[in-house]
C-alpha cells in the first residue's frame, strides 16, 4: 500500500508542477506579445476577467490580451511593454483532471519613464484548472487587484 501512496503523491507533485508551469507560460506569452499562443494556456471555453475587462472564450482572450499588448506599447518597441512576476502560488487538487488554485501578480510596467512607479499594479489571480486531453489548462481566471486601490 505504500508504494501506491507514495505514486499518488508524485503525481500529484507533478501535476502541481504543470499547473504551475501554465502561470508561467500564460505571463511568457502575453509580455512577449505571443498573444496567438494562448491556446498552450486557457481551455478554448475559458473565462478571464482582468484589467482589460472580462473575456470569453479563446478567440475574445487572444484579441483582448493582443489589444493590451498594444496599448501598453506606447514606445512601440514591441518587446516587453510590461511583465507580469508570478509568485506564492497554491495548488489544490480537487479531483483526478480538476484543481483550483491562487498566485500573486507583481505586474511591471516598462514602458514608463524612470521618474514614475515602475508597478501597474500588484494582484492575486484566483484560478480553476481542468486537464483536457492529458494536459492542464487554465478554465477561469479572476485577477483581483490589491493595489492600487481606486475605492
């Protein structure tokens, strides 16, 4: 019986491990404008709701997170208008292809001068994950922002 423990805890070990690597993958992507990509991260229902708004679906996701790009590109240098720090992430397991899950978000803004607060904005993404053909995705996503407070 222990050996059969002791399987369930290294796959649980590595499943938190690819629920980890989608955070990672999601903030890669989106600072570098690899916007189209996003298909390696969400689950093509998924719900996110950020800053930029709320988004349905992976085709609304990649325009909506494309459009941020964008817009943050201020300077146009189309490398790294901002990146997003990802840190103290929670993973919990609620069934064999489900999990739920929170991180924080310190979200760097690049493109502004020296002079002003390099942070947009510091958050906590509140996640749900499902496995969809053997791999985990991103199913709904909620950033709540903790700072600044704009009451």
């Amino acid at each position: 019986m222990l050996a059969q423990s002791q399987t369930d805890r290294i796959t649980a070990l590595l499943d938190r491990e690819e629920i980890r690597s989608l955070r990672l993958r999601y903030s890669s992507l989106l600072d570098s404008g690899e916007t189209s990509c996003m298909h390696e991260v969400f689950t093509s229902d998924a719900e996110l709701k950020v800053t930029v708004g709320a988004m349905r679906g992976l085709d609304e996701i990649q325009r909506n997170l494309a459009e941020a790009y964008a817009s943050f590109d201020s300077r146009n240098r189309r490398h790294f208008p901002f990146f997003h720090a990802i840190s103290n992430h929670e993973i919990t397991l609620t069934g064999p292809d489900t999990a739920e899950g929170s991180c924080y978000l310190l979200d760097f803004v690049t493109d502004r001068a020296e002079s002003q607060h390099p942070f947009l904005l510091v958050g906590r993404y509140l996640d749900t994950y499902v496995r969809v053909n053997g791999n985990w995705r991103i199913a709904r996503s909620e950033l709540d922002v903790l700072w600044p407070d704009e009451g």
